[in-house]
C-alpha cells in the first residue's frame, strides 16, 4: 500500500482506492479532480547529484504535497518514477488548480539539500475533474488519467514549472 521512498501510497493502492473513489463521487453527484505532476527535468538530478539526490528531491516533493492539501480528505500515490497522482474528493477543477499552484509554488521556493549540493527544482501539473453535470459515462479511471496525462503533456509543453486544468 505504501511507497517505501516517499511514504505515500504506492501504485498498487492507487489503482484499488480510484474507482472506488470515482464511484462515491458519482453516486452522491459531488466532484472529484485528480491532478498528475511530474518533477521537471528529474533524470537531470539524478546525473548530477546522484541516486542520493533524487531520493531527496522525491521526499522533499511529498513533504510540500502534504503540507498543502486535506490530509483527512485527499491522498497522494506515487505513480512511478518521479510522477504523483493527488486524488481530490469533493473538490472541483477550481479547487484542484488552486492546490496544484499551491503546490508548484512551494516546491519552487524549496532549497533541496543533498550532501555538499544545494539546489532547486520545479514540477509541472495537468489536471481534470468532473461534477454532477459530467455525462457519467465520461467518467472513468482510464479518462481521468488519460486527460490529466494530457494537460501534464500540455504543461510541460508550454515550458514547465506550470499548472494546466482541463475538465472532463
């Protein structure tokens, strides 16, 4: 259930807890958004400051996460590599574009320490969500991903360290 590195859920729960959080979400008709990040130029840290490094940053990243959002409400699940799912019940697209620039804005003021190294990174962001209007039928785990992917692409495409919401 948990990541060993970053103490969030890990992939496996991630993949149990969604639809189940999806389906809660459209029974009672409230939101939900999901929002993907991906630390910008990650195998760049990892080539200069070494596995030690991108193990911090990783740790780092989560320890912002956290301070952020709802700790009783929302969760986070490490995706793979240096890519994050944040689930947001009860929360609209709105919501999650102002928790992802909460988040990105902090990460970008963060001092990452790693042995003699001190440095900065950025995240980019792309997320989607949907409410009681949403066709249902639109609304699946595979969509919810796959248009958060999108607007993580978008980000990144636009020059990184940014946030790109698109609804569902």
């Amino acid at each position: 259930r948990t990541d060993p590195l970053t103490g969030c859920f890990n992939r496996a729960h991630l993949i149990e807890k969604l639809p189940l959080e999806i389906k809660k979400a459209l029974r009672y008709g409230r939101p939900f958004s999901l929002i993907i990040c991906d630390l910008d130029h990650f195998k760049i840290v990892n080539d200069t400051y070494g596995h030690q490094g991108g193990d911090q940053v990783l740790k780092d990243f989560i320890q912002c996460v956290r301070g952020e959002y709802r700790n009783d409400v929302d969760w986070v699940a490490r995706y793979g590599g240096e890519e994050f799912i944040i689930a947001l019940p009860e929360t609209d697209v709105g919501g999650a574009f102002a928790l992802a620039e909460r988040i990105r804005k902090s990460v970008e003021k963060r001092k990452i320490v790693s042995g003699a190294h001190e440095f900065q990174i950025t995240v980019s962001f792309g997320a989607t969500g949907f409410n009681r209007d949403t066709p249902p039928e639109k609304v699946t785990v595979e969509n919810l991903i796959r248009e958060a992917d999108r607007c993580l692409y978008q980000a990144k495409e636009q020059g990184r360290n940014r946030v790109v919401v698109c609804p569902l």
